[in-house]
C-alpha cells in the first residue's frame, strides 16, 4: 500500500518491523493518513543518547520552504 515508504526491507526509513496506520478525511474530503513506523534498529528515547536519536531523525526527516519565484501557487 505505501510501497517505498514501508516496504519491509528497504523502506525510505530503513528496515519496518509493523506499522499502524489510519485513513482521515478533511471536511472537503481530501483523504490522509497518520501512520506510525517502527524501525529495525531505530534509536530509542531514553535508551540512546539524545545525540543518536537526533542523528536518526535527522538523516530521515527533511524539510525546505518552497522558493516562490520557482514554485507554483
């Protein structure tokens, strides 16, 4: 269903040992999930070190503001 995102052994995130998910619709009908990974190996809050955990989010995690002389409105 989410192919590259939790294919079990090489998913974006790394290896998906389960995951839970939940369909939601906005008042307009625009359908989305919220979905809850668990990772092989994935450092652990409060096992790990703050550094590792935040080395882990980081190299999975990104974001960038879109440029609006380039992007469309």
């Amino acid at each position: 269903m989410f192919g590259k995102l939790i294919n079990n052994k090489n998913g974006i995130f790394g290896e998906v040992e389960d995951y839970l998910y939940r369909i939601e619709y906005q008042a307009r009908g625009a359908g989305h999930t919220h979905t809850l990974l668990w990772i092989k190996d994935a450092p652990v809050i409060g096992k790990n070190s703050a550094e590792e955990v935040k080395a882990y989010i980081e190299s999975v995690c990104t974001c960038a503001k879109a440029d609006p002389e380039t992007s469309l409105s």
